[in-house]
C-alpha cells in the first residue's frame, strides 16, 4: 500500500515559528526523529549541497541551489568565524548528547558527531522533534563551555536543523544505517 496515502500535513498553530508537521493515522507520534543540525558558518545558504531557509522550509519545496553570490553574502553577515569540531570537542558534544538523552528517558537509536555536522536518530516520545533538537544543541554547547573548547558567547550552530518523522521501522533503520555507515553517499538514504 501507499504509504503517502496515511500521512496528511498539520498547519502550525496561528502565529507559530514552528514548521508544519506531518502525521499518520497509523500512529500517533512519529516512533523516531532523523535530526541534523550543522555548525556555524559550515554550510551557508546558496552552497552547492542545498540548503533550507524560511522560504523554502514547507514540505515538498525544493531546496536552495547553488548560489555562490548569496554564499558571498552570507559569509559577509557572519558574527564570527566557521565552526569546525576537532576530536575533543566531538567527543565532548556526543557525550553530552547521550548524557541528556539518557536524563530525559530518550533512546538514542544513532548519533555520529562530524567536524561540521551532527546527526541523530532519536525515539522522545510526545516530545517535538524541535525540542530535541535544542536542547541537544543546548547542552552540547554548554559541555564545549565547560570544557573549555569553546569561548563563552562564541555561536557553535546554524539556526535550526533539519527534522525528519520516522513513521516506521524501516525508515529507523535505514537512518541509522546513513548515520553509522553512509556519510558521504547522501543517495543511500530515502525516507
């Protein structure tokens, strides 16, 4: 059967930042999220891999394309320079990741901490993807902070991420397989 023909879009609420959500009439809350947020100033918007801003953010729109002027620009409208995470300040964001996952009873399914990316697939029950999604950052740079690895006030993240609903077990599993395994072959995973 059509998968497609049991997921039906919501509208935030009146006034929310909140991107529109997508539900399922055969569950009630997604059984996983596929999350990914990316380091500041790594991945600007017009780069070559595409991006998502506020124009584009709606389901099924394209994303940006290759635009080497607006990589321009918003390299001008930086605060600070990019972001990349050495072998310390990785192992010290999937600790603290872990670590609050464990404290707020989520399972993480995968994580993989990159030098300019995180990704994980994480099952938070009734909680918003979104929410997960800050205080994952939240407390990774709080661990960066106290460790030492970052200045106080310095951005570590871009604004957002990317949050993906895992409906099934197939599509869990296949996300943990990107994240463990497939890196750089973003074609190996379709949700």
């Amino acid at each position: 059967a059509d998968r497609r023909a049991h997921i039906r879009p919501l509208a935030p609420a009146r006034g929310s930042k909140e991107p529109a959500h997508y539900t399922s009439s055969m569950h009630s809350t997604p059984l996983a999220y596929f999350i990914t947020w990316t380091t500041y100033g790594t991945w600007l918007h017009g780069d070559e891999r595409g991006s998502v801003d506020r124009g584009n953010a709606a389901p099924f729109t394209p994303s940006v394309g290759d635009a080497p002027g607006r990589v321009a620009r918003e390299g001008r409208l930086m605060r600070s320079g990019a972001v990349v995470l050495s072998d310390a300040m990785r192992s010290a964001v999937d600790r603290s990741i872990r670590g609050h996952a464990e404290h707020k009873g989520w399972r993480v399914h995968a994580l993989n901490v990159r030098t300019n990316h995180v990704h994980l697939v994480c099952s938070a029950g009734e909680v918003s993807p979104e929410q997960v999604l800050r205080e994952s950052k939240a407390w990774a740079t709080r661990a960066l902070r106290e460790a030492g690895l970052v200045e106080d006030g310095a951005r570590v993240w871009t604004r957002h991420g990317s949050t993906r609903y895992m409906w099934d077990e197939r599509s869990i599993a296949k996300a943990i397989e990107y994240v463990r395994d497939w890196q750089d072959d973003a074609r190996r995973f379709e949700a």
